[in-house]
C-alpha cells in the first residue's frame, strides 16, 4: 500500500519537479527570454472553464476511488474476519468433541443414581449441543439456501401453533394474538428458504413465550411495506435492558435480566443471520419491565423478481 502511494505521488510531482528545475536551471544560467501568446478573450475563457472542469472531474474521481478502495477494504477485512470466526468454531468443535464423548463415557459407567454423575452428563450433553447448534450458526452463513415463494402469515401461525403445543405439555399457556392484512389483499410472499424462515419466526415467538407470564399478551403482527414485508413479535414480558438490546444479538450473549431462564444465547444470532442471508433486517425495541418488540423485515417474492 505504502509503495502504490508512493508511485502516484510521483506521478503527481514529477512533472512540477521537472519544470521547477529547468526553470531554476534557466534563470541562474543569466539568459533571459520571453514568450508572449496572444489568445482572443472568448477562447481563453473557454478554455479556463473547460480546464477547471477537468480539474474538478479528476479531483472528484479520485476521491470516489479513495472511498471504494476504502469500501473494499473494509469489506475483505470484515469476510476475512468471518472466515477466521467460522474456522475458530469448527476447530472448537472438533477439539472438544472427543474430551466430551470420553466424559459421557465415564458417566455412563458410574452409578446411575449418582447425583455427581448425573451433573456431568448433563453438562456435557448441553455442552456438546451448544458446540453443534454454534457450527450450524457458523455454517448457516455461507452454506446455500433453498429459495422459493413463502407465506409469513402461515409460516408465523405455523410457529405460534408450535410454541403453543410446548408451553400445553409442560402445562403452561400464553395469551396469542395473530394480525394480518385481508384488504385490500392479503401479505404477499417473501422468496427464501422457508425452514430457515420458519426458524427465525419460531425463535422469536418462543423468546416471547420464554420471557413473559402467563398473563401476558404476545403479539404477532404482520405488514407491507414498498417492496418488503414485515413480521414483528411483540410482548408484555420481562423487557431488556436498554443497554443490553445491541448486545443481545451477537452469539452467546443474553440479557442480563435472563437469568433463570433457560437459553444457550443463540436464538436471536439465529435469526439475525437467516435474515441477513435473506437481504432483510431486523430490528429490536424494549422498555424493562414493560415489553419488547421485534421485527423482520424482508423483500416481497415480487420485488426479487
């Protein structure tokens, strides 16, 4: 980098260089001549201008190209710190693969009704799931998808249904409510990977399950925009704290209020990647002790086309 900057400054000198010494060449040799060119009026304004035009043009395109050489840059350091992210968790997984099968191992020759034990198996259970679900993550990002007309409406009734189901079978139950449009028409379909999107949707329902009572409202709502359409899921739980909303997205990270609530700190990483691989984005909105709110955002089938 330091050598391309040092030929354009160069580039750019040497003609001056060169004049200046010839000039400074000829006045010290005591030889004295003149030039004199007469221009008509118009034509020298006219030259001027076009002169300064040009001037400009180079002035502006080489400060376009200084701001993409900047954007590519930026954009190689930040595949190049993904890249260097996802061999990190492969290799994680693969090293702790072995040292936790040899722990379950162990723990399955020991005594059942050994408290100690059970502790360990369980761990290294939760342990080896976390390790997968985090190569998953890591995978998801560069793996292909499947792309196809998608319906939200369905697909979030879909996950409300599911998460309903889970919450009856460990005898517990939240209050759903489900809005879409009807009129003019319908929400229309988004193209994508509908198990990826249907996982996103059903992280975020379940997150709102997950942290609020059975007395609070969740809220499904869906909407369209130009060219996109948008699913947000909104509850009366627990909130986050203000502080802890930008921080909530990245892998492993939780809330600090969500303790004693179960969660490993990829569910909203997860969602976060699958709409990103879809062109959307998602947003988020909390007040602690009052809600939160979060939405996808992504293209219509009909605008990808």
């Amino acid at each position: 980098m330091k050598r391309v900057r040092l030929r354009r400054l160069l580039f750019v000198f040497l003609p001056a260089v060169v004049c200046l010494a010839a000039a400074a060449a000829w006045r010290f040799s005591g030889e004295s001549r003149y030039l004199l060119v007469k221009f008509p009026l118009p034509t020298l304004l006219a030259s001027a201008g076009v002169f300064l035009s040009l001037c400009a043009w180079i002035a502006f395109a080489w400060r376009n190209g200084r701001r993409r050489e900047y954007a590519n840059g930026l954009k190689a350091g930040q595949e190049e710190l993904r890249q260097s992210h996802r061999h990190f968790l492969r290799r994680l997984d693969h090293e702790l693969k072995n040292p936790l099968t040899a722990l379950r191992a162990a723990a399955a020759s020991h005594d059942a009704d050994d408290p100690s034990w059970s502790i360990v198996t369980a761990q290294s259970l939760r342990m080896s799931r976390l390790l997968t679900d985090l190569r998953k993550l890591s995978e998801l990002g560069t793996s292909p998808i499947d792309i196809e007309e998608v319906d939200l409406e369905e697909t979030a009734r879909d996950a409300v249904d599911a998460v309903a189901q889970e919450l009856a079978a460990r005898g517990e139950s939240r209050s759903f409510s489900l809005s879409f449009p009807e009129a003019p028409w319908p929400l229309s379909h988004v193209a994508g990977d509908a198990d990826l999107l249907y996982s996103a949707v059903y992280n975020l329902v379940s997150n709102a399950a997950k942290y609020s009572g059975a007395e609070s409202l969740i809220e499904i709502r869906g909407s369209e925009g130009q060219g996109t359409v948008t699913v947000e899921v909104a509850d009366t739980g627990i909130g986050i704290p203000a502080e802890d909303v930008g921080a909530v997205w990245d892998e492993l990270s939780r809330a600090s209020n969500s303790g004693g609530h179960p969660g490993n700190g990829l569910g909203l990483a997860l969602v976060a990647t699958i709409v990103a691989r879809h062109g959307g984005t998602a947003h988020m909105s909390s007040r602690l002790g009052v809600g939160t709110s979060v939405s996808v955002t992504l293209p219509s089938a009909h605008s990808r086309a």
